[in-house]
C-alpha cells in the first residue's frame, strides 16, 4: 500500500514536471515565431512602419557660370566673389520631371525669378527629366545688379507645382539670414532646396 507522503511527493514531482514541460514548450513557440519573422524580412516581405509612403524629394542639378572670356565660361562655387562686370548663366537638370524655381536674392530683400520667367525665356514647369536647360537660353547674359553684398540663388524642386514660391524662397533667405542651414519648418514633406551663395563687390 502506497503511503499518504509518497503520493503527496509523487504530486509535487509530477506538478513541477508540467510546468517545466509548458515553459518549455511556449519558448519554443516564442522562437519559432522569431524565426519566421526572420525567414520573412530575408525573403523581401516588407512591413511598413508607417501607413503612408514618405513623399520623395525630385533630384535636381544646378550649376552656375560666368564668363571669363570670349566664349569661356567658369562655374561660380559655393562663397565665390563676382564682380559688377561679371556676367552669368544658369545651368539645370532634373533626373525626373519636377516643378522647378529658381531664384536670386540679395541682403535688402529683393527677389529676381529666374525660372520660370516668360520674360526671360518661354519655357516652363514642369521640366522634362533628363533633359538640360540653359537660362537665358539667348545669348544675354544676367548681371549681378546694383546691390553688392550677399547675393544667395535659391531652387526649389517639388513633384507638384507650388502654390506659393515666392514664400518659400522668402523663408530660405530668411533662414540663410539667421544661419540656419536646415528647412524643417517648412512643413513641406520632398521638397528639394539647394542655396548657393556668393559675394558681390
């Protein structure tokens, strides 16, 4: 006959072997659940972490040149000094169609529309991708103007067309004015801004 004692052990073994067996049993459960999660992001399957795609922001190469002599132009870099003589041309290209503005401000505040400006050529947004613009497309040339001092060119590319440029380039000089280099108040998710600055004297 089995006494009272040894089935109260037999009880407390056998309790401790069903936890153990269910501890077990839910790591296991908890890994293989990690390893299907692994085995889908090295297949390629993707969870987005966002509802919604970041807006991509349009690539846009500008480039400015003056020139330097008969039919010799030289590109203007970031910080370069121009003189009241100089002469320069805008040069841009954008890798995919976009709406692209540019423009030229100087330290009192005035704003010149190089592009687009039908005054100045009769081409406009939105660009083709790919493809080379020269402003002014003629052989004139734009000046500096009568203000010397800081003069920063400003372009904006956006996917869609922008209801308010001229507001934005006005926050850029404002933000340059400040020597804030970022454009996060903005609110506008891919918009592209790049700056050149020069000196005028």
């Amino acid at each position: 006959m089995i006494s009272k004692s040894f089935a109260n052990r037999f009880l407390i073994i056998g309790w401790i072997c069903t936890w153990f067996i269910t501890a077990c049993a839910g790591e296991l459960d908890k890994k293989k659940l990690e390893s299907d999660t692994s085995l889908r992001a090295i297949s390629g399957v993707r969870y987005p972490k966002k509802e919604f795609a970041e807006a991509v922001k349009p690539q846009v190469h500008l480039k400015i040149f003056k020139m330097v002599g008969k039919n010799k132009i030289a590109e203007v870099m970031d910080g370069d000094v121009l003189t009241e003589n100089d002469r320069y041309l805008v040069v841009f290209k954008a890798e995919t169609s976009a709406y692209v503005y540019i423009f030229q401000t100087d330290r009192t505040g005035k704003m010149i529309e190089i592009f687009p400006n039908p005054n100045i050529n009769e081409i406009g947004n939105p660009v083709i991708s790919g493809r080379e613009y020269r402003i002014p497309s003629s052989n004139h040339l734009f000046g500096l103007g009568p203000n010397r001092g800081k003069k920063l060119f400003v372009l904006l590319g956006y996917e869609k067309e922008l209801r308010s440029p001229k507001k934005i380039c006005r926050k850029v000089m404002s933000c340059s004015h400040r020597g804030i280099a970022g454009t996060r108040d903005f609110n506008i998710k891919g918009l592209l801004v790049k700056k050149l600055q020069i000196m005028h004297k």
